[in-house]
C-alpha cells in the first residue's frame, strides 16, 4: 500500500488550529476564527478563489508557493493575503510587503 497524503486544507486546518483558531468548513475552503480576525483559508488558485472577506490565506507546496504570491501582486486583489507553505511538518508564511497591503 501507497503512503497517505493529506491533502492542504486538512493540513492548513491543522496548522490554524494550532495556532489557536477556531476552524470550520466553509465549502471548498475553511473558516479560521480568533478574537476579533476572521481568515478563509484556501487551497484554490487566487484567479478561481472566492473575494468575500477582508483576510485571505492561500495554502500551497513549497514548490508552487512563490507562484501563488506572484499571482496574488499582479491580481492586486482588495484584500489583505499571504500564502502559506506547507511541507511535512514544516510551515511558513509569505506576505506581500508592507507597500503592497491596501490601506484599511
């Protein structure tokens, strides 16, 4: 038998849910909630993710990371995003620089 691959959303619930989100399906996406943020979370191209909601996270491999941030600063979209890479058991966060990020 094959080794088992978690699939993105399963392991970005893990990693919201770690830092202390509360986390809910939300369709193809997930919903991760703290105090006062609400961030959906996705693992779909940024040209083919849902727009509703002022906080986005885009899930992806190491290898397509980049990728996704490029997409999202020519997309330009009107809300604040970063993307998450995530590899075995090892996550890290891209954002846009603070010049990118539309003004609240």
């Amino acid at each position: 038998m094959g080794a088992v691959s978690t699939s993105l959303i399963e392991e970005a619930r893990t990693v919201f849910r770690d830092l202390g989100y509360d986390v809910t399906d939300e369709g193809d996406e997930l919903r991760a909630e703290r105090k006062w943020r609400t961030v959906y979370v996705t693992a779909a191209d940024p040209d083919e993710a849902n727009t509703h909601g002022r906080l986005r996270c885009f899930v992806a491999r190491a290898d397509r990371a980049t990728i996704v941030r490029d997409q999202l600063l020519d997309l330009e979209p009107d809300y604040d995003w970063a993307v998450i890479t995530i590899d075995e058991d090892e996550s890290r966060v891209l954002h846009p620089s603070a010049d990118i990020l539309p003004a609240p």
